[in-house]
C-alpha cells in the first residue's frame, strides 16, 4: 500500500500489520477513527505535510472508492515492514508522523509523543490470522517483507534481526493457510543488481517497476 505517492487514491503509507487491520476495520466501519487521530494515522489527512498537496477535501471520495474496489478486490498486496508499532490514545498511527523539520537546524523536531511496541512473533502471527479473517478465505493475499541484506549479498552476518521475524512468521503462516503468499523483494535486487535501490530501504523508479512486474507475473497473473 505504499506505491511510492503514486495513484489517485494514495492516503498514506502502511508499513506494518496493525495498520493494515485499522484501516481495514476502517474501511469496513468497524471503528470510528477521530480526526486528530487521522492526520496522523493517513497522511492525506495530516494538516501540515511538507512538499505534499494537502487533498484533505478529496479524502471521503478516496475512502468510498477504495471502499467500493476493496469489497470485490480478488487480490490484496499489504506491505510489512515493521513490528515496531507506534500508537496515539488507542489508535495506530505514523511514526514520521510525529515530526516536522526544522528550517533552521534542519533536524527533525519531535511533535508528538507515541506509545511504542515490538510485536513477538506470536503476536505477529495472531495478527495475521485477524487481518486474514477479515478479508474471504477465497480470495488471495500477498505479503510483502522488508529488503533482506543477508539475502541480497548471501552473508549471513548482515541478517537484521526483526526482518527475519517479519519474513519467518509470515512464511509459517503461509505454509499453514491457503491463498497467502509472502514475497520477499529482496529478489528483485538479486536478479537485477543493486541499481533496483537508491538507499537499503528503498526501491529506485526502476525497482518499483520491476518489483510490480514480479508480483503481477508471478502472483497476480496466475490467479487472474
């Protein structure tokens, strides 16, 4: 859910699994998420972006569009890249969300305080089937992990700890379950050089693309 700013209906980036569930519950008016709370959860709703059109007044037809799409979706793609959660008076919410750039020092100035949590892999994995149940056992979800550097440069000294948590519990998970998938980008890096990255957290414009052409070839096209 991240696509790099790119779409019509782009409202913030989702980078673990309790987000995905809050904005699914969301979604489905499962909860009500307060507007203080919004602004920092999605970030087309936040009131101070910087370098980004605020489209804040085009949010309720995004909502009912991704809504209407959501529902007869046969294939559904979230990204997890963290078990490091940050919440805000019981919600999930944004970690860059809590800072805005100094113009003068041009240092990060902390303007939120967060309740944090990493997720053991237990909790991860019960996640995983709560996110699973709300979405028809039918249809087809696939996970995708963070980059993994011991994988793209074979050396297991560079392993990142919570990153195999991430991939392992979500590999178990799909091992157990039908029509899960986890897919880890790391592959697209190793079958076309490190130039797919602008840094180790990061697709290039060209990984991007190589990354959706992977999914579409080897997950989306199968199941179409």
């Amino acid at each position: 859910m991240d696509c790099n700013f790119i779409g019509n209906n782009f409202m913030g980036k989702l980078h673990d699994i309790e987000q995905h569930i809050q904005f699914i519950k969301y979604l489905k008016h499962e909860i009500t998420i307060p507007e203080k709370i919004l602004s920092l959860f999605l970030t087309t709703y936040w009131k101070h972006i910087i370098n980004y059109k605020n489209d804040s007044h085009r949010n309720s037809y995004k909502l009912k569009d991704i809504k209407d799409k959501f529902e007869i979706s046969d294939i559904y793609i979230f990204k997890i890249c963290s078990i490091k959660t940050y919440c805000k008076e019981g919600f999930f919410v944004q970690e860059e969300l809590c800072k805005l750039k100094n113009n003068k020092t041009g240092e990060y100035d902390i303007v939120e305080k967060y309740d944090t949590k990493i997720l053991s892999r237990e909790e991860l994995l019960l996640k995983l089937y709560e996110l699973r149940n709300l979405i028809h056992s039918s249809k087809t979800i696939v996970f995708q992990t963070h980059f993994r550097p011991n994988i793209i440069y074979n050396d297991d000294n560079k392993r990142i700890q919570n990153r195999e948590i991430i991939f392992d519990t979500i590999d178990i998970f799909c091992k157990n379950n039908i029509n899960v998938f986890v897919y880890d980008p790391s592959i697209i890096v190793k079958l076309y050089g490190t130039t797919m990255l602008i840094d180790d957290l990061h697709f290039s414009k060209e990984g991007y693309a190589k990354n959706f052409e992977y999914i579409y070839n080897n997950y989306i096209h199968n199941q179409c």
